[in-house]
C-alpha cells in the first residue's frame, strides 16, 4: 500500500497538536486496520518531526550557554 507524501507541519506546535489528536484517535479503537497504519506511520513522521526541532533549540540553548551566541538556521 503506497501513502501519499505527510505534508511538513507548519511549527513545533502544530506537530504536537496533530500528534495528540491521532494519538487520541489511534487509543479510541475505532480506526480501521489500515487507517490504523496509516495513522502510526503519520505519528512517527510527527514524533521526528518534533525531536529535531527540540534538538535544534537545544543546541541553539547550548551555544548561549558556552557564550557565543550564533544564529538560528531553522531548517
């Protein structure tokens, strides 16, 4: 079964928002198998999502604490 390209989430926020709500939806057991599937391969699409913006304002956070302060690159 091929799935259509997950769109990129707009912000962190945003991916933690849809996150919850399919997650809410996925725990309810009223999915059908393959929206089920579907459903985890998006969550896991979220969840990496959401890590490596955290990892980025993580090193951003570390920069300011060694004291040189460098910009941003969201990617």
């Amino acid at each position: 079964m091929s799935l259509p390209e997950s769109p990129t989430p707009a912000s962190y926020e945003a991916a933690l928002d849809e996150l919850e709500q399919l997650i809410a939806r996925i725990e309810s057991g009223q999915l059908p198998l393959e929206q089920l599937l579907a459903g985890y391969q998006r969550g896991a699409h979220l969840l990496q999502f959401c890590r490596d913006k955290l990892q980025a304002v993580e090193h951003q956070i570390k920069v300011v604490d060694e004291g040189t302060l460098k910009p941003w690159l969201q990617e």
